[in-house]
C-alpha cells in the first residue's frame, strides 16, 4: 500500500505497515508495495475504483431478513433465526442441519386428531380386532360379535375369519306371506305345512313336499266339480253360477259368435263380418250393371278402355307409298271396394273397339271408356293417323294410350307406334305402325314389306289392344287400318256364406 514498505499519510499520525483481520495474522504489503483486500466472491464482493481511491464492499447475494409462515412473519434478532417445535412436533439442530420430527405418539397406534389441533394416539388393537366409529368421540378398536350366535369369529394377527354358526349354508330362516309376518322354523329348524281349509294335502318324503287334494277357490272359484267335455267356459250370468259352459260345443266349421252383452256367445254357422270363406268373378264385356253377389263382403273390380283403331293408307302411285299409324291402347284402372261403397248395384259401361281408318288417308277412331259407375274409369286409346301417299319419305305418328283413374292402382295403354316408309332405292319399304297394348290385350301386329304392295292393318289382341296401320306402296290400292279390341270390366267378389 506505501513504496519502502509504508504508507506515508502525509499527516503526524503513523503510517500503516499492515492489515489484521479476525483471524490468520498481520498482512504486508506485496513486492509492488500493494495489499488486496478482497471478498470470498459467494457472500462479499470488493470493487475498487481508481479515480475516487475507494473501496466498496457489498454482499454477494440476497440474505432473508424475514421469513414468512402459514401464521405470522419471523423476524431475526442478531442475525438468529429460531425453528422451534409445537403439537407432536420437535426440533433438532447439529452443524448446519436442522431436523424436524414427529413427537409424543405410541408406537403402533392409529393417530386421530384431538381438539387442541394436535395428534392422539389411540389404545393399539390387539390380534382381529376392528376399528369401529363413534359418533363425537374417538374410534376405538373392538372385537366383532353376533347377537344369535350365527356367527363365529377367529382372529389372528393381521386376520379375521368370520363363519356361519348353527345355520347351513342357504338355509331358509324364515318364510313371509301377504300378511300375517315372517313365520320362523321351530327349535330344530323345521318348518310345519297343513291344508288348512283350503282343501289341500301336503305329502312330506325327505326333501320333497308333494301337494294333493282339490283347492277351494273363494269369491270367484267355479263351485263347481265337473266341466262340460271339450265346452267353452265363460263368465256365469248369476251370481249362483259364476262360470258357466256354453249350451253346445258346436260342429265342424262353426264359429263362435258374440250374442250381445247379455246372453253367452254360441258357436254359429258362416264366417264373421268382414271374413270370406268363397270367391265369385263376373266378367263384363258389355255395358250393363252390376249387382253384387249375397254375401258379398268386399271386391276388387277392373276396368279396361277400349283400344284405338289404326291409320287407314292412301292408294299409291308410281314411286309413291302410303303407311298409317298404329291407335293407342286403353287406359286401365284397379280398386278394392267394401259392399257399402258398392251399394245395391252399380252402371257399368264398356268401352267401344275403335274402327280402323277407312281405305285412305284416314284416321282410326278413338276407342271407348270402360267405367263402373262413377267409381273407376279406364278411357280409351286415340286412333291412329291416316297415311298421305308421298314420293320419298312419309311418316304417321300413332294415337296416345287411354289413361286410368280412380283405383290404387292406374295404367296408361301404351301409344301406336307410328308409320314409317321410304322410296330411297329401286324397291319401296313400308312399315306400318304397331298398335299399342294395354294391359289386359297387346296391339295389332306391325307389317314390314319390300316392294310394291299393299295390306289392311291387323286387328288388336284381346281387350283394349290398338289396332295396328294399313300399308301401299308402288301403286298399289288404298287399305284401311286395323280396328282395336273392346274393353273389359272384371269384378272379383269375395263373399262370406
């Protein structure tokens, strides 16, 4: 800190040679005349400055002034800070360890809590013994027993074996009716049944009780000690009587029918309403009515409109052809109907055939409309388009099918198929148009030909079918169309006798 050794202070005080701390000796300065004052660099640092020749010295890290609990702040007094113990707890100090534990209880015993807030040790238990509740009080450890003596306790250390004493296994204790209370079994576990009044015996053979006699059946039983063979039994209409059989046992194919709320039912000829036990079909192919079979329950009625009549061809010429169109066919309707929406009788109309067009360009007719009443109805197929004579080409278009209404179940007749015909090369084709079908008759059949000729149209098939075009080619004479098929009405009666 001073050349020569010294620290000349420049003052009549005397100089300072060395430094002495608490403890290690006197230090000098080094050879450069320099004594370092330095901290451990963990608690105390020093920093040097120069320009203004001090020295600070400061604390490495934080040091806790106050320490914060669960209740209070502690402060410490003289740089000392005191751990203490409180309930069952105690403190320990040694270097630089603290040590905390757990005081004042029994070894091996349960610890309950206690008023104050610290810990009480409970009597230890001895071999088998449970620890039982009490309420506001502490829990004590007891030996489990059974009232009756059913059941026997052996206890071991860490164990308890608990066993039926006196009962087998599954034995019945006691048996409870509707009323009355639990019945128990006498002094040697049995119990005892009798008939009482009820009629019934009881048979006892080792573990089997068989029951005999005949139950006697209070405030509703029948009274009665024979039944009629194979009669129904019903509710009896006096009080005398509170079941009775029916007067006869019926025959083969009979039915038992309600006679009303105030006499017992009796087994009765034919079918219940509503049921069917025979079926009449009647088939209409002209207009008249309809009168519905006697015991006619329900039916399913069809209708079928008339087929149109097909395209009548012109005569042709030299390099010229005629074809005429095929006439629709006739619409269809189905519907089941009960008895009371058929009435007493019911029109019915059948649909006309349509004619075919006449020899020459001209137009078969529409056919007629099949109805029953005004129920259901099927109209009839449009007639075809003549055929105009043409050099090249010529083409028809057929009529449109009749349509179906009124039934759950409607069908359009199919549309005629149209006439087609060309003169393009040396030999003429001609094709006349096909007649549409319905769905009860198909359609007049096509005709196809190569070279000069010439034909009718064909009639239709069945019912409701169109009649199919005539055809000329080549000079050849005019031809009419096919007429259609007339409609058709069907009713399927299903009658209960």
């Amino acid at each position: 800190m001073s050349q020569a050794g010294a620290f000349d202070n420049g003052s009549s005080l005397p100089d300072i040679e060395t430094l002495t701390g608490n403890s290690g000796g006197a230090v000098g300065p080094d050879a450069a005349f320099n004594t370092n004052i330095l901290g451990d660099g963990t608690i105390i640092t020093v920093v040097g400055d120069p320009g203004t020749n001090t020295l600070t010295i400061t604390p490495a890290a934080t040091i806790a002034t106050s320490y914060v609990t669960d209740s209070g702040t502690a402060i410490p007094v003289g740089n000392i800070l005191n751990v203490l113990g409180g309930d069952n707890i105690s403190t320990s100090g040694a270097g630089d360890t603290v040590t905390v534990a757990v005081s004042g209880t029994t070894d091996n015993s349960v610890q309950v809590g206690n008023a104050s807030g610290s810990l009480t040790s409970l009597t230890v238990g001895t071999n088998g013994q449970v620890l039982l509740g009490a309420t506001g009080a502490d829990a004590a450890f007891a030996n489990l027993t059974s009232t009756d003596g059913t059941v026997t306790f052996t206890l071991g250390a860490n164990s308890l074996d608990l066993a039926a004493s006196g009962v087998a296994l599954g034995a019945i204790l006691t048996i409870t009716g509707d009323s009355g209370g639990a019945i128990a079994p006498d002094g040697v576990g049995n119990f005892n049944f009798t008939g009482g009044s009820t009629g019934l015996t009881f048979a006892g053979s080792v573990d089997t009780q068989t029951v005999g006699g005949i139950l006697v059946v209070l405030n509703g039983g029948t009274g009665r000690a024979n039944q009629t063979e194979f009669a129904v039994i019903c509710g009896g209409t006096t009080t005398t009587a509170p079941q009775q059989s029916i007067a006869s046992v019926g025959t083969s194919g009979q039915v038992l029918t309600s006679n009303g709320a105030a006499a017992l039912p009796t087994f009765q000829s034919g079918a219940p309403s509503g049921s069917f036990n025979s079926i009449t079909v009647q088939v209409f192919t002209s207009t008249g009515t309809y009168t519905p079979t006697s015991g006619m329950e329900f039916c399913t009625v069809e209708v079928q409109g008339g087929g149109g009549g097909g395209g009548g061809a012109a005569a042709s010429g030299v390099g010229t052809l005629s074809v005429g169109a095929g006439g629709g066919g006739g619409g269809y309707a189905r519907e089941t109907l009960t008895a009371a929406t058929i009435g007493a009788s019911q029109t019915v109309t059948i649909g006309a055939a349509g004619a075919g067009g006449t020899a020459g360009d001209n137009a078969g007719t529409t056919g007629g409309t099949t109805s029953l009443g005004t129920l259901l109805t099927g109209t009839g197929g449009v007639g075809g388009t003549g055929g105009g004579t043409a050099a090249i080409i010529v083409a028809r278009f057929g009529g449109v099918g009749g349509t179906g209404t009124g039934g759950d179940f409607n069908i359009n007749g199919q549309p005629g198929g149209a006439g087609f015909g060309n003169f393009l090369v040396s030999n003429p084709v001609s094709m006349s148009g096909i007649g549409g079908s319905s769905h009860l008759g198909g359609g007049g059949v096509q005709a196809i030909i190569v070279g000069g000729a010439s034909d009718e149209g064909n009639s239709a098939g069945t019912h409701g079918g169109g009649g199919s075009g005539a055809y000329s080619a080549a000079s050849s004479t005019a031809k009419a169309g096919g007429p259609g098929t007339v409609g058709i009405l069907i009713v399927t009666e299903y009658i209960s006798s």
